[in-house]
C-alpha cells in the first residue's frame, strides 16, 4: 500500500532525469546515462574486472512514466525495438523505478565535463584531414553516451540486433585533455583500471579525438552528434 501511493501521479521533467544514475555494490554495479533523448545502461563487476551486461536507445518521459526504445541488448536481442514504460518517482537525489523496485542515485547532472551527450563514430583523421563514413548510422552504429562524469561506447548493428562490444568508466576534461578511467571493457579486462587521456577538440560541431589505444596504437577519430545523423 505504501510502495502505491508513493507513485501517485506526477509529472517529471527530461531535466530531472539527465545525467548518471548509479545502482547496486561494486561486484553489480549498474551505471545509466541519459542525455536529454539517448540511454545507456551497464553493469559490471568492477573489483572482479568483468563485464555484465549492457542494453539502452531512446528515452522520454510521458508524465510520472519513462518510456524507454530499446535499441540494443547484449543479454538478449529480442528486446530490441521494444518499448518499455516504466514508473518512476524522483526526489532527494533518488530516482525510484516501481516496476523493479530499484531506488537509483544521482551521480552527476550531466557536469562538468564539457562532451555530454550521445555521439557516434562518423570518421577517421589523416593528416589533420577528415575522411567521413559512408553510413556511420546504419545498419552498424558505434556510440559513445556521456553525461558529466561517466561515458559507455557501444558498438552494435541496428538491421541484425546484434551487439558487438562496449566499455565505459569516468571521465573528465580540461586544457584540450580528455581523460577517461576505466571501468569496464568486454574486449580486455586488462584495461580496466587504466587511465586514458587524449587530445579533444571541436570541429565544425564533431568532436576530435586523438590519442593512443588502451589496446596499443594511434588514433585520430571523429564523433559526429547523434542529433545530426537523425535529421
């Protein structure tokens, strides 16, 4: 009776969700990130270095509900082009999710960092010259979703519903240095724990990124806004 009439009817706003949310210890820790319209959803054992799970899409809000488009699932690909509504209740830093009976914390509001948001791999530098893909979006999108602390890259396939690899940590910026942290990557569980830090700029609205791998080698990438591939 009291969990009920704690989600009597209000209305949340895309603000009050945007940004990280953490839930669970660290040997299930579970980490979203909202942008105003992409989610991303993972969970990890960090002290034991292992990857879990990851799934996320779209998202809004419709009154007290949020309704999620599932656009990937690495437990299971038949959730992909679902729609989920869930029940929720923000206050006091806490979102709570009826259906699960999960009680979130903030972990950022999408600050400090100055690249929250969701972008996507549309290129490759040579020479301080942009070499753009022909189709960054689909069928096979590689994202990275960030709030103001926390990012996760996930590489999947619209058209088969196939997810491929994913990773993710903390990170911050400042002077023209991207520093990530990192948490969890399906690739090598040696990375965990690395420290990462590149050189970032802004070009023409994408975002440069050029560096070192975590795996060994250089890069030099672009990352175009979500937005802009959707128009």
């Amino acid at each position: 009776m009291c969990l009920l009439s704690s989600f009597s009817p209000i209305k949340a706003d895309t603000k009050d969700i945007v940004g990280a949310w953490g839930y669970g210890p660290p040997e299930k820790r579970t980490v979203m990130i909202n942008t105003d319209r992409v989610f991303s959803v993972a969970t990890y054992d960090l002290p034991g270095k292992k990857f879990i799970s990851s799934y996320g899409g779209a998202w809004r809000v419709d009154g007290n509900k949020l309704v999620k488009n599932i656009e990937w699932n690495s437990k299971d690909s038949l959730q992909v082009g679902k729609e989920i509504t869930e029940d929720i209740q923000i206050a006091n830093g806490k979102l709570t999710i009826k259906q699960t009976n999960e009680t979130w914390t903030r972990l950022d509001d999408g600050k400090p960092g100055a690249l929250m948001g969701a972008w996507v791999i549309t290129g490759n530098y040579t020479d301080d010259k942009v070499s753009k893909r022909a189709s960054p979006f689909y069928p096979r999108r590689t994202m990275k979703v960030l709030s103001g602390k926390y990012f996760h890259w996930i590489a999947y396939n619209v058209a088969t519903k196939t997810f491929m690899n994913a990773g993710g940590g903390t990170y911050t910026t400042q002077n023209g240095k991207y520093t990530e942290t990192i948490e969890f990557f399906t690739k090598t569980a040696e990375s965990v724990g690395k420290s990462l830090t590149f050189d970032y700029s802004f070009v023409n609205g994408d975002w440069r990124h050029k560096g070192e791998k975590s795996t060994g080698g250089p890069m030099d990438e672009c990352w175009s806004k979500r937005e802009t591939l959707e128009k």
